[in-house]
C-alpha cells in the first residue's frame, strides 16, 4: 500500500533525504550499512548533528523544543533515515525521559534537563529491571529513605543499557511500602556521576558490550530530582512504557533489514538463479513484507493518537510491540536461511569493523549477530507474553 502524501509533505519527504545525504558522516553510514558496531561516539555525532537542525527530539511538540512534526512527518522522518542508514536514535533522552519530564517534571527540572536531550550532549539511561524483579516490575526493591532534603537509594539495577555510557539515568525506586506493590514507588533522576554507583558489564552473547548492572550504595539524591508527586512513580512510568511500546514496533530497523533481505536474496544464486526468484522462498519474503505493510499503518494510527505526547494507550501500544517484535525477528530469520553457511560466522572482531573482510560479503557480517539481537525484542519494554496479558486484560477483558 501506498500511502497518498500530499505535495506539502512531498516536499518534507525531499527535505528530510536531502539534509541526510549531506550531513550524515560516511564513516557512520557505512557501518550501520553493514551492521557493524557502533560506539558512543558514533551514535552522539549523529544525534548531535540532528540536534543542530533541531531534529534530535523529533516527536516533541514546539512548546517544548521539538518541531512539532504530524504524525506523516514522523513516519517519513523515519522511514528516510533507515532508507539512508542512519543509526537508531537512542530512545532513553528524547523519546523515553523527556515526554515525562515535560508532562510530569518540575520547572526546574524541565530547564536543567530538557536541553541537553533537544541538543543530545547527554545520554541517559533507564533504571527499571531488577534482579528479581522484571516482568514483575512493581516487585522492585531498590529503596530511597528519606534524609530530609535528599534521599539515600541503596540497591541493584540490571540490564541496564549503556549506563557506561550515561550521564544521567531515570530510576525506579520504592520510597514506600504500600498495599499495592505499585504503591510507594517513585521516579528519580540520578547523576551517574553521583559518589556510591558502580556500573558493572554484562556481556553479550557476540562480544560486544551494551548491558550493565548497577549497584546504589548509600548514593544520596536530592529531592529536586524527584519527579512529579512521591509514590507516584508507577504512573509516570507506565506512560514512559507505553512510549516506549509503539517505538518498538520498530518500522526503521525492519524498513532497513527488509532491504538486506532483498539484496541478499538477489545476491544468492541457487540452482543457477538468484534465491528471490525460487517461488518458495519468494513466498516467504512477500508474507513477511505485508505484514510489514499491515504494521506501518498501524503505527501511524498509534503516532497520530500519541500527538504531542499523550499515550496511545496500552492495548494499541502492547499490540505494535508485540507484531512489530515479530516481523523484525522474522525478517533477520530469513536474512540467515538467505545467507547459508556465510551468514553464520560470528566474529566480534569483524563486528567492531576491524579484521581482514577480504571475500565477506559486506551485508552478511552482520547478519547473526542481527540474528541474535533481534531475539532480545521480544523482551525488552516488557516481554512479549507480558504484553499478551495486557491485551488480555485490558482489551479483552478478559
Ligand atoms: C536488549 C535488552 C535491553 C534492556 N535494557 C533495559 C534497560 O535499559 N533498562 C531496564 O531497566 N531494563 C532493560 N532490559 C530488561 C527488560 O526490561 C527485562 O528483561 C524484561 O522486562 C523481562 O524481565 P526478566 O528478564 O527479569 O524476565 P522474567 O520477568 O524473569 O521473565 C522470564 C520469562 O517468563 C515470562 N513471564 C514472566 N512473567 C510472566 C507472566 N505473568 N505471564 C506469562 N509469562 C511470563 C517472560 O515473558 C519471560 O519469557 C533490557 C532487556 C533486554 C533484553
């Protein structure tokens, strides 16, 4: 399906390609072209390119910064930048803290935090998951004690993504025993700098390192970083998740890995003919491809309802979650079987762009590792099981 822009958003369409072929650095292109790893640096650079054109928090209204896109823009935006292999704009900063800060954040909280998110000379990153305590979220355990005009949190994070590389993290911590374990949790932003956090790795299955856990040993907080009301903090982090939810439908990364499949199945040739014409695997190709389709105007509904930042409400969020974990899981399945035996090595050092590629296909170094990773969607922002009780619950009443 097509969709019918209007000569307005055409033009948007040409602007948005054109200042990313003029701006996006070819070093970063290409890696992300071949799926290898990219570092901080890497991922800062762009985002503060972005950030100059005012682009960086894309999905912000003007009142706070933003460009105040339409959904169609948004989409576009998207769909532009995984066409030209531009990174994955880090979601903790623009699309995960920030809609809370401006929605449920103090005065002076929204000035000492929101630029540098516009601008993304600060990373941040996301404390939720516990040891004990994952799909369970509301079992969390780490505490704030109140000491007056600060609190003492003591306690451990884990699966914390790139708090080595964070400045600041958004954390959940109980405050309060309530009947409810939702009750007497509250939302703290926390300088990582702060004396008393350890960040430790944890690493993963292809060498790389993106997950931490954190350790909180008497790390004092002042109140001034307590967002919103204490002991609300459940609230203000289930809107965060819901965000969270329809970003991962993951239209970009399936958009960009829909073209891999492509070229590696033309590149392919199998009884004397490139694999996307054996009527099979076609099959399998195109099956994947309108469900796609069936998904990007999904989330367009979801974009529209989000506006300038209120939920698209959960039944909708946990539904694109759970299709769109599919699809981008689906399509890195069929990128490997494409592949064959070349799709299979899996070797950090290519992956980190070093190592001698010499008769290595370039689309296919990524490809396991892509494998891999992918499967990890359909666990975090909530599992996907977690997300069918949700439907169940609050769509089906069940
Ligand atoms: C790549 C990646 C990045 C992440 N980044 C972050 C981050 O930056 N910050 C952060 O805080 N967390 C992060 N997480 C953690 C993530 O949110 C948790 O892994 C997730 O919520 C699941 O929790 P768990 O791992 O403790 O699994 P568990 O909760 O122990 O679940 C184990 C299994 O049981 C199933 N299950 C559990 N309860 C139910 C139930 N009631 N009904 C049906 N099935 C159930 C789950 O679906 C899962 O398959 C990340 C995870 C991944 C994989």
């Amino acid at each position: 399906m097509e969709l019918a822009f209007s000569h307005a958003e055409q033009a948007f369409a040409r602007e948005v390609h054109d200042f990313i072929q003029a701006n996006l650095p070819d070093d970063i292109r290409q890696r992300v072209e071949h799926d290898l790893h990219l570092t901080r640096d890497d991922y800062m650079r762009w985002q503060q390119i972005l950030g100059r054109q005012g682009w960086h928090t894309y999905t912000w209204p003007r009142e706070h910064g933003g460009p105040g896109w339409s959904a169609v823009q948004r989409y576009i935006f998207e769909k532009t930048s995984a066409e030209l292999n531009c990174p994955t704009i880090q979601p903790f900063g623009p699309r995960m803290v920030g809609p809370v800060i401006f929605n449920f954040g103090s005065e002076a909280q929204k000035a000492q935090h929101l630029s540098g998110i516009r601008d993304s000379t600060v990373w941040w990153c996301q404390g939720y998951s516990e040891p004990a305590s994952g799909s369970d979220l509301a079992s969390l355990a780490t505490r704030a004690d109140d000491a007056g005009d600060h609190y003492v949190v003591n306690g451990q994070k884990i699966w914390t993504s790139y708090a080595h590389y964070a400045n600041w993290m958004f954390c959940l911590v109980r405050t309060q025993r309530g009947t409810r374990p939702q009750e007497g949790i509250s939302f703290l932003l926390i300088d990582m700098t702060t004396p008393g956090i350890v960040v430790q790795p944890i690493p993963m299955l292809e060498g790389t390192h993106s997950f931490n856990t954190v350790f909180f040993t008497d790390v004092k907080v002042p109140k001034a970083n307590l967002v919103g009301e204490e002991g609300q903090g459940w609230r203000y982090a289930k809107f965060l998740l819901e965000h969270e939810r329809v970003e991962n439908s993951n239209i970009g990364f399936s958009t960009f890995a829909m073209r891999r499949l492509h070229r590696v199945a033309k590149s392919v040739i199998q009884h004397g003919r490139p694999l996307l014409e054996d009527p099979v695997f076609r099959s399998k190709v195109s099956a994947v491809e309108a469900q796609l389709k069936a998904l990007e105007i999904n989330t367009l509904r979801a974009l529209s309802a989000m506006g300038s930042g209120s939920s698209p409400g959960a039944g909708l969020a946990s539904s694109l979650k759970i299709r769109g974990t599919e699809i981008g899981q689906r399509i890195s399945e069929l990128i490997c079987e494409a592949a064959g035996p070349q799709g299979q090595a899996l070797d950090p050092v290519l992956l980190s762009g070093q190592g001698d590629m010499a008769g290595i296909e370039p689309s296919l170094i990524g490809a396991p590792a892509n494998y891999f990773w992918r499967r990890a969607m359909s666990i975090y922002g909530g599992s996907n099981e977690i997300q069918r009780n949700i439907i169940a619950k609050q769509v089906l009443g069940l």
